[in-house]
C-alpha cells in the first residue's frame, strides 16, 4: 500500500474514506490507542522522582499479603493504619489529587464544619437525581448498602451523619498513573480498594468502610475510531468515566449506534460492561460486552496492561461479563459500533376495570408472555411493568404497561404484523388496550426521546432489590408460560410491582466472553423490590429482606432455579442471593475463580458477590442485611 494513501486517510479524517479498503492492515496486531492520559503511566523508571521516606508505599508489589489482626485489610483506628505523612506521601505523588471523604449529605449536619442550610436545601432538592451522586467522589445511589449512615435530613431532627461504609480517602483519577500509585499504595498498606465511577451500583459494591477508592468519573476522554483493528471497524475509544449517553451522543454524530444502558446516567466502561450490559438493542445485538474489543486496565500489582485477543487473553475475557471491581481497573475501552437504525417505540398498557376481570387481565397478560419469544426474535425489548391497585389506573386491581415496547430496525408496519397475534387475543377478550406507537429515523433519537436523562429518578435511598433470568423454556411451550405466568402472578397478588424485560442477549456474533450463559438464554428478565420503612431499626430490616427473599425470589428461584439455565444478571441483583456463583456466573465459575487467583492472588480487589469474594467478608455494623459498612476480613 502506498504510504500517501495512509497519509491521505489521516488527513481526511477518514470517515469519508472508510468505503475504500486502503487502510487496512492484515497482519499488524491491534494496537490501542492510548489516550493522553493513559500515557501518563508509572513505571520503575518515574518511580525515582518520589524521594520520601514513604516513597516505598508507592512501589510495585513489594510485599505480599499485609492484613491487620484477624486476617483483616487494615482499618482506620489500627496501629498499622497509614500516618498522616504516609498519606500526605500519596497525595504529593498524586499531585494533591486525594480527597478525604465528606459525605454528600454533611452540609445537612452541625457537626459537620461544611454544614450550611442553604446547601443542605439543594441537596435535598437534588437527592433523587442520578448526577448528583455521579459528581461526588464517594457518594452512591443506593445508600441502604453504605449502612444509610448520612441522609439528608428528613425532617424528623433525629438522624446523624456518620462516614459508615463510605470509604476513608477517594483519589480523584485523571491519568493512569494516579490508579497505579493509589492500588500501590493500597496493597503496600494493606488496605481496602473500592472503585466507583457512577455509583448506579444496586449491590453497593461501590462503596466500602474503610477503603482508598479510585474515582473515575473524570476519565472522560471519548474518541471516534473509523477503521479500528485487523477487520477495520467503526468502533469508539472511551474512558472509564464516559457514559452511556455519552458513547451513544458520539456513536450519533457518526451515524452509528452502540450497545449501552437503557438510562442514559449509567455508566459504560465500568461496572456495566464488566458485568455484562444489558441494552435495549440486546435482543438484535447481544450484550455490551460482546462488543469490547480491547481495554486498557491497571491489575492488582499496580501495572497497566492492555486485554484485547492478543495481549492478556484470558484478563480479556474475564472482564467481559465476570463482574467489577475484581480484575483490576478498567481505564478506557475500545467499543465496536453498528450502523444507525430506526426504532419503532409504542406505549401498550391494559388494567382491570368493571369489564376487565382479574382472570380476563391475567389471560391478556397470558399472551403476552406467549408472545415474547415473536417479539424479541424480531428484535424488540419490552419494558414492561406489572403493578397492583394501580393509582396510576385509577386503582384498578391490577395493570400491565409496556413504557414501551422497543423495536430497533422495524418500521412501524413491521411493528403491526408482529404484534397482531397479541393484540387480536387483546380484542377476543375483550380487554380495551393502548398501542401508541412512535417511529424514530434513529436508534439514539427514540432512545432519547424516550428516557430523557433529565427525567430519570433514582428511587434512593428505602429499597431493597432482587431479579430473576427466565429462560427461554418458559416462554416457548404452554407448561412453561404456565408456570412464568403464575410465579409473576402470585408475586403480583402479593402486592408487590414487578418491572420485567423481555429480551434476548443471545450471542449473534459468536463471542467468546464470561457473560453468565443464563444471560444468554433468557428471555425475561425480571425484578421487584420491597421498600424498608423509614427508621427501620436492625430486626426490622433484616425481616424487610426476608420478605423480598421469601415472598418474590424464592418464587421465582423455584421456575427458574440455576440447574434449569436460570439465573440472576448480576449488575441487578440482590447482594444477599444466597448461591451467587451459579446464579450471576453460572458455568464460568471456576474458570473465572482461576483467573482471579492468577491476577490477584492477594484480593487486592474485593467486591461483595464478586469472583472470589466467598474468602471474604464484611463485618457490618447492620445485623440482618449485609452492608458496606464494616471491617473486610478474611474468613
Ligand atoms: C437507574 C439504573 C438503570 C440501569 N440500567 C441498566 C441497563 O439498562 N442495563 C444494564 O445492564 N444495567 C443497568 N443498570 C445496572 C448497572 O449496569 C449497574 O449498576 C452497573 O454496576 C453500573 O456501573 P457504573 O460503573 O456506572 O457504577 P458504579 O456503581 O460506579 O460501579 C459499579 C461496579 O463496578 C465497579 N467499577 C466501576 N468502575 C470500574 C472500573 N473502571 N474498573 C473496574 N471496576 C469498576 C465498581 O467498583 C462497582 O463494583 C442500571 C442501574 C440503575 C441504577
Ligand atoms: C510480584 O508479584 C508476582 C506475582 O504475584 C510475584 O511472583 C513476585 O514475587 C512479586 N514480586 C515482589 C518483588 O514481591
Ligand atoms: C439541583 O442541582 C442543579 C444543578 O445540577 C441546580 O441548578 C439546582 O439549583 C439544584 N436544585 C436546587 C433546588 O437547589
Ligand atoms: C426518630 O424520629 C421518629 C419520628 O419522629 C421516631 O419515630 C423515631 O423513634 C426516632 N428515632 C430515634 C432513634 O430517635
Ligand atoms: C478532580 O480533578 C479535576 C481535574 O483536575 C478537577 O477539575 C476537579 O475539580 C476535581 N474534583 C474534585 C472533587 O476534587
Ligand atoms: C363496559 O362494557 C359496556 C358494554 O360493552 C360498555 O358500554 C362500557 O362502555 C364499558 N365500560 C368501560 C369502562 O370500558
Ligand atoms: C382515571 O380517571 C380519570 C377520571 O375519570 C380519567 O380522566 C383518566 O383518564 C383515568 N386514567 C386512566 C389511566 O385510565
Ligand atoms: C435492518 O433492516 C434492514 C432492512 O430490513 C436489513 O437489511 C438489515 O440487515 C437490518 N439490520 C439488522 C442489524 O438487523
Ligand atoms: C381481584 O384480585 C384482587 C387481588 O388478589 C382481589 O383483591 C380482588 O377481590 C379480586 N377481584 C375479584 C372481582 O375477584
């Protein structure tokens, strides 16, 4: 190939080239693309320019396990907990980038020297919003696994406003190596590690007592890369802190879409692809991760590698499906794109009335599971919500609302013949439905259009959740609706919502990952909650979980138990899921546990219900439910 043909094609930006083939290496191995601040990186070398006495808890793995009494990571309060000059070593090294935990709500509190009523008012005002805890180093969206140790004031007066399971330090991270001084330092004293980049995280695993946290949301740096790797996709470089919105706005403007969050505020280089990543255009696409081409990442003995095919293959798939905060952390990715498609959208919603029975509503909610292995073979995913005494239906006993039903790549004719089944069993029952239907030119637009980030509410702080995979034979033969539709039902008569997806994340392109292979035969997905009581004391939140465990999951367990390729998607899952191996990982356990023990033989990394965590556990201050709020100990 002539070299100005390259030339010209860097010059020309090459989008508008990317038709001609002429950039397209055979036999040159993927190289990644570092951005500015991934070559920033530390090394022996740079090491040097760190002259203090403490420089040594900077260094590459130096020692090896170093725990407090009782096998424990070292706690503040130990003897051997780092001195206010072993921490002020870190922070020169870091460029003052290390942040001593104020938790958000602190203003709220007198004894707090930031409290300020004014300030107090806007975080209350603000508590709901996503982007409110996404802008705080430590603060996370589901406080309930903190130990909900500093709300905002609630106007009863009587609350206080405690650290609890937030961590200690959080370093603000904006090039490589601010991660490898930070899991140096950490390892070197036997700390705790959290990561947070959202904090959208449902199992609390964001948060941590005692920890040095790794923040990533500044990592914000989101390129477009129009001939990526050996076969020359479109494909987009981002950093850990990046979006789904973001990834997704950029995808866009290259008249492209990408596999990312159904809300636009989580996250998509961290906790979600790693664990998997559910999108709406999962049922045409697969998961977010099949998608991951390569990653930048620093493991546990503070260097930077990059996974990808070629380099650390077997890291590589461990980070495609087995879980965050376990492997190391993930500083940018490379993602695959596709062409742009339409989506069709509608709004169907049908409830019981005085002409609707509850066993006429029921057999219409019949069809619907019937018709869910149709409607995602076409692609689509259903959003859909099941909801008792419905004061949204004027308190009809029950209702059931697709908001809405998806369909990517289907004009709205289309979008007709494949719901006719359903909507003709609608019509011979005799159920009035609505069937307000959208068409978007574009994926992103409907989506958009369709969950503005704007609008989006985290139910924080009172719930606690839990799901469920259904597999595939529970929709595909009359037994199997049989027994879906009675577990969603008897749920229902409890009186609990029931938000449910269809979907199904199969594996179009063949990939070889760690996505939990009851993802990848499922076609529902669904979740409920039961909210604790405000001032619950210990008991009563222990028997608020018992309820979600006994009264919802193990229903649900009972259709859809592992040996029968069921399962729980563990980025939406509840923590305390009693065989959490083979429901969140199923068949890859062990291998994954292999690779874990490779990479970090030490647990420099720990993530409740992440690969290898049975070897440890949290000493939380709560009895009953298991919270971020205590001491990590080996067992
Ligand atoms: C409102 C809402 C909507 C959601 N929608 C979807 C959806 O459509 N599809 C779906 O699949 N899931 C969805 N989820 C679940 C979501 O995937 C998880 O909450 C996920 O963990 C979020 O990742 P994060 O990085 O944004 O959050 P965080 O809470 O910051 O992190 C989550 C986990 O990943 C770890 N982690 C974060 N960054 C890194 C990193 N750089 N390297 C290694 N580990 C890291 C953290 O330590 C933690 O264990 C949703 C959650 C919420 C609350
Ligand atoms: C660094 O870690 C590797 C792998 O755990 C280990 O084999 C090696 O001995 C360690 N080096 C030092 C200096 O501790
Ligand atoms: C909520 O936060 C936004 C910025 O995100 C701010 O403009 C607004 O004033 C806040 N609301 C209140 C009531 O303070
Ligand atoms: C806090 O206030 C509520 C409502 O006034 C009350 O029921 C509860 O007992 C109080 N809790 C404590 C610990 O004082
Ligand atoms: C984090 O670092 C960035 C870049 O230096 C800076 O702009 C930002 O204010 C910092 N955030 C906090 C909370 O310190
Ligand atoms: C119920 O059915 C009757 C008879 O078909 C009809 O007149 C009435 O409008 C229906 N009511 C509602 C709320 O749909
Ligand atoms: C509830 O009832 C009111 C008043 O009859 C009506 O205007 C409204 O459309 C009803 N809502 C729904 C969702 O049926
Ligand atoms: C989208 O639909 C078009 C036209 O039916 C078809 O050619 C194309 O293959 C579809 N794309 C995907 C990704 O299914
Ligand atoms: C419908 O079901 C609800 C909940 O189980 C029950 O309260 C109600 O009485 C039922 N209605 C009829 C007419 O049976």
């Amino acid at each position: 190939m002539p070299s100005h043909w390259l030339l010209f094609v860097l010059i020309g930006g090459g989008n508008l080239f990317t038709r001609y083939s002429c950039a397209k290496p055979t036999t040159e191995p993927t190289t990644f693309p570092r951005f500015r601040f991934e070559t920033d990186v530390l090394t022996t070398e740079t090491l040097k320019k760190y002259r203090s006495k403490n420089a040594h808890l900077l260094a590459f793995n130096t020692s090896g396990p170093i725990t407090a009494s009782g096998g424990c990571k070292v706690f503040p309060g130990d003897a051997a907990w780092p001195s206010s000059d072993e921490w002020n070593a870190l922070d020169d090294a870091l460029g003052g980038a290390l942040i001593k935990t104020v938790p958000l709500a602190a203003p709220c509190y007198r004894e707090w020297e930031v409290y300020n009523a004014a300030k107090c008012e806007a975080i209350v005002a603000n508590w709901t919003n996503p982007h409110t805890h996404m802008e705080d180093p430590t603060s996370v969206m589901w406080p309930v696994w903190e130990g909900l140790t500093c709300l905002p004031v609630d106007g009863t007066g009587n609350s206080s406003c405690t650290i609890g399971g937030y961590p200690t330090y959080a370093v603000n991270a904006t090039t490589v190596a601010h991660i490898q001084l930070a899991i140096n330092f950490a390892r070197n004293s036997g700390l705790r590690i959290v990561i947070k980049n959202t904090g959208h995280d449902y199992l609390g695993k964001s948060s941590g007592a005692g920890a040095l946290s790794i923040w990533t949301h500044n990592l914000k740096s989101i390129e477009y890369l129009p001939n990526f790797g050996r076969s020359s996709v479109k494909a987009i470089h981002a950093g850990a802190g990046v979006t789904s919105l973001e990834v997704s706005q950029i995808a866009y403007g290259h008249d492209a879409s990408v596999v990312a969050g159904m809300c636009a505020s989580v996250g998509f280089a961290g906790g979600y692809f790693t664990g998997g990543g559910l999108s709406p255009l999962s049922s045409l696409f697969g998961m977010a991760a099949d998608h991951i081409l390569a990653a930048g990442v620093v493991t546990a003995d503070g260097q930077y590698v990059i996974a990808s095919p070629e380099s650390h293959p077997d890291l590589f798939w461990a980070i495609r499906g087995g879980g965050g905060s376990t492997w190391g952390v993930v500083t940018s990715v490379v993602v695959r794109l596709h062409p742009t498609i339409p989506l069709t959208t509608s709004a169907i919603s049908f409830q019981t009335s005085a002409n609707v029975s509850n066993e006429t509503f029921w057999e219409g909610a019949r069809s619907y599971f019937e018709n869910i292995e149709r409607f995602t073979s076409a692609g689509f995913y259903g959003f859909s919500n099941t909801r008792r005494l419905s004061s949204f239906y004027n308190n009809s006993d029950f209702s059931f609302a697709l908001e809405p039903m998806l369909a990517p790549n289907t004009t709205i004719e289309a979008f007709n013949r494949v719901t006719k089944p359903f909507f003709d069993r609608l019509k011979e029952l005799g159920i009035p439905y609505t069937n307000e239907q959208k068409f978007y030119e574009s994926f992103h637009e409907g989506w958009i259009a369709t969950w503005p980030d704007e609008h989006l509410v985290v139910t924080v702080p009172t719930i606690t959740e839990g799901s469920r995979l259904f597999p595939r034979e529970l929709f595909t033969n009359p037994e199997g609706i049989e027994n879906s539709l009675q577990a969603i039902r008897t749920v229902s008569e409890r009186g609990y919502d029931i938000t449910g997806f269809a979907l199904a994340p199969r594996n179009p392109f063949h990939v070889d990952n760690s996505v939990n292979p009851a993802l990848r035969n499922a076609l529902g997905h669904f979740s409920s909650g039961v909210v604790f009581a405000e001032h619950s004391t210990s008991e009563q939140m222990a028997a608020t979980q018992a309820e979600l465990m006994n009264n919802i999951l193990d229903v649900w367990r009972e259709v859809a138990p592992s040996e029968k390729m069921g399962g729980s998607y563990l980025n939406e899952a509840n923590i305390m899921e009693p065989n959490w191996q083979d429901d969140f990982y199923g068949l890859n356990y062990p291998e994954l546990l292999r690779i874990k023990r490779t990479y970090d033989p030490y647990s420099v990394f720990y993530a409740t219900t992440g690969v290898g965590s049975e070897d440890w556990e949290v000493r939380s201050m709560e009895q009953g439910i298991r919270t971020q709020n205590g001491r990590l100990c080996r067992l």
